[in-house]
C-alpha cells in the first residue's frame, strides 16, 4: 500500500504538514480520482487580502495544464478555513528526500540534482509564457515532487501571490516556508527574485537564515 493509498483510507491523517498548512489525500467521489487537499493553516486567513489573491490567481491558471505542474481543482471553504483541492501526483517531496539524505549521510548525486533542475527551469518558464505576471517564487523542495519515473512536478504554484500579502520578513519566510530572499530585494515580491533552496544543500526546520544569498538584476528563464 502507498503512503497516498493509506492517506485516503484515513482522510484526516496528514500526508505533509509545513507552514502553509497540512495536506490531506481524499478520492472524488464522482470520478474516484485522487485528490491532495492543503488545508491552509487559519492563521494566514487573518489577512483577507490572502484569500482574495489566491483565488484571482487560482481562476486566472484554471486553463492551465501541463505535466509539469499538479491541477489545481479548485479553492473550497471547509469548517476551519479554506482549502486548495489539486490533482494528487504520486511520488515524494524533494524535501523529503533531501531530509533523508542528510539523516543519512548521503550526498545526492550531481547528476541527480542536474535531472531536476533541467526540468525545474523549464518548468517556470513555461509558467511565464502563459502568464508573464505570475508570481513563482514560492517553489521550494517543500512544493516540488519527484515522481517514481524521476519526473518533477510543481504543486500549489498559485499561492505566490497570496503569501506576498503577508508581507513575512525574510527571516520568517525561510523558517516558515523554506523560501530563501536576497536582502536586495526589500519586502518580499516572488515575481522573480525568490531563490529555490537548491538540490543537495538540506536544510533542517531550525538551520539559519542563508545570509550569503544575492542577486543581482532579476533571474530570467528561457524555454530555449
């Protein structure tokens, strides 16, 4: 049994928890698809200019599909909350496996790591494309999949904008959300400027801020 099969038989137990909520694995009970639900943490909702930005961007890429990137279903209300209700893509959280080989003592292999970020540039690229205003910066190990076919895959790609209006600190953004922002940048815009922690280099959920993080003019990706 996988780990989402098991999740599904128990709805209410989490399959990943971070700061942006806990995700659960529920079955649609018209299609019997499988479904991963972040149920966001009720404490971002204290800022109502979150729930707005989330789901002007998540109606804004409802047309967008690719296999770079996990559907997003829909926004739904629930008892505590809201929720986003995407398409489940079986395989592991990078952070996960970064977890793990530092546990162990392991060192992800160069070639490896050159694997998925060759699929992570293009797959922000292509967001773009679609869209040339779409805040991606959000994408950390915590939001990327590595499917057992070592393809990559980026969840919960809407939420950029809506974690801009809570206007974290830097400090905060990288202990809450694992998200790494040069001190250039003054208050935090993921239109470009976020820096994905990069594969090979875990970080435990207590490591210090990345202080030597800089940038000079923003990161521009091309499908070419």
């Amino acid at each position: 049994m996988t780990p989402a099969s098991a999740a599904a038989e128990r709805p209410e137990a989490p399959l990943f928890s971070d700061g942006l909520g806990d995700r659960i694995v529920a079955v649609d009970a018209a299609t019997g698809d499988l479904l991963q639900i972040l149920r966001v943490r009720p404490q971002l909702l204290a800022v109502p200019s979150f729930e707005f930005a989330l789901r002007e961007r998540a109606a804004r890429l409802a047309n967008f599909r690719h296999a770079y990137y996990a559907r997003v279903r829909r926004i739904d209300r629930h008892p505590s909350g809201l929720a986003i209700v995407s398409d489940h893509v079986e395989g592991v959280r990078l952070s996960d496996m970064l977890r793990v080989s530092e546990e162990r003592g392991l060192r992800l292999d160069l070639n490896a790591a050159l694997c998925l970020l060759r699929q992570l540039v293009p797959s922000v690229a292509l967001l773009h494309e679609n869209a040339r205003d779409v805040a991606h910066g959000l994408i950390a190990p915590e939001r990327l999949i590595v499917t057992p076919r070592a393809r990559l895959v980026v969840v919960e790609h809407v939420l950029g904008s809506a974690v801009e209006q809570l206007q974290f600190n830097r400090e905060r953004l990288w202990q809450d959300l694992r998200v790494a922002l040069p001190s250039s940048v003054g208050a935090a815009r993921f239109a470009h400027r976020a820096i994905p922690r990069a594969p090979g280099r875990p970080a435990a959920k207590s490591s210090p801020f990345p202080n030597r993080c800089t940038t000079g003019s923003p990161a521009r990706c091309s499908s070419r």
